[in-house]
C-alpha cells in the first residue's frame, strides 16, 4: 500500500520533483502537498502514475549470489551500476537490492537465472536466521545463497544447500534478509509489460499536438 514515506523517499531520488509528480499524476502542482501533509487522499486512478514517476517498484540488480557457484565480487567484472533493474508487480516501502541467482545448488526452489530481493540492511541479529535461507556475504568475500545452521560457536556458521555440500565454520559479515523471489518466468512477463508501458506511453506522447 502507497504512503506517505514511500512518497517522500521517492522524492528524495535525483530528478525526481512535486512539480514533476503533479504532471505525471495530471493534478495541480499543490495536490503532491496536500498529499504529503496527509491532507488528500490519492485517488486509485494516481497510484500507478505515482509508482511510475518515483519508481517505486524499481530494484537494482546489484550483482550475482552462488548456490553452488562462489561469487567473489572483486573478481564479479560488475560495472559500478550493477546489473541493471527489476520491476516489482508492487511498490516496496524499504530499501531493497536484488541478486541473480548462479548455479543449482538450492534446486527446486531457486534456479539459476532467479532474482532474489533482499533488504539492503541487515536487520536482526545473526541467531534469529538459524534454520532461514538468505543471501550472505562471507568475511572473506564470498556471497551465496544458502541456509543459515548454527555453527560450533556464536560467532560462526554452517551454510547448507538442497544439493550441495554443507559451508562449515564460516564468518559471515553481511545477511540479505529475503523480502522477495522472483522467478525466471515472472522476470520475463514483468519485464514485457514495462516495456508495452512505456512503449503505450511513448505513442501517446507522439499523438499529443504540440504545444504553440
């Protein structure tokens, strides 16, 4: 559901203005404050111009997870903006980041090509993930997607798969708590329809007579 911290947070993004939301939204430029000062109500027929224009749904591709593979972002050859985007079917009030998942270690339920959603911040304590999934990143690097097990002390873990051999006795610096999966699939289908939307988008525009 759309608040208003999400639209003051999508405010915040580089570009993005009142000025500017009230013109995607169609509405006077004082309505964005009526909004925000809880006000006015945002009427169904704004959520979507909304979520368009402050990219909402937006998440960044950040890079690959291994499950199976190991991922070592120094030797990842990413560039500095990551992987590109994903839209998700809905917009997320958190700061998110997503992973592509390489290899078939978590067969059946991840595949390789998966995007996995995580919170950008580490949330909670290391022991409230015991018996969880979640993308980590090793002391020494490496990031997997993997299960946490409690390991022989508190201050290290075992890593296990579906399918492959257990991680014993790692270090973990970083725990992605999973907020989203999105199928290869879904991936596809969400990516058409952004594209028919802005492609739709685009012809109305050009259909528009110009302005004297």
């Amino acid at each position: 559901m759309l608040d208003v911290r999400m639209i003051e947070r999508g405010l915040a993004k580089p570009g993005k203005t009142k000025g500017g939301l009230a013109a995607a939204m169609g509405v006077r430029p004082g309505a964005v404050s009526e909004i925000l000062a809880e006000a006015r109500l945002i009427k169904a027929s704004e959520l979507q111009p909304i979520i368009d224009y402050l990219e909402l749904n937006a998440v960044p591709i950040m890079g690959r997870v291994g499950a199976g593979a190991s991922i070592t972002p120094e030797h990842e050859q990413m560039p500095p903006e990551g992987l590109g985007e994903v839209q998700l079917p809905f917009p997320i009030a958190e700061e998110t980041v997503a992973f592509e998942v390489v290899g078939d270690s978590m067969l059946p339920k991840y595949e390789s090509g998966d995007i996995i959603v995580v919170y950008r911040e580490q949330r909670h304590p290391l022991s409230s993930f015991y018996g969880e999934e979640a993308v980590v990143r090793l002391k020494s690097g490496e990031r997997y997607l993997k299960t946490i097990e409690r390991g022989k002390s508190a201050h290290v873990v075992n890593l296990t798969s579906f399918n492959a051999k257990p991680i014993a006795g790692v270090k973990l610096e970083w725990i992605g708590e999973i907020c989203v999966t999105l199928p290869r699939g879904q991936i596809d289908r969400l990516r058409a329809r952004a594209a028919a939307r802005s492609r739709k988008k685009l012809a109305g525009h050009a259909g528009k007579p110009a302005a004297k």
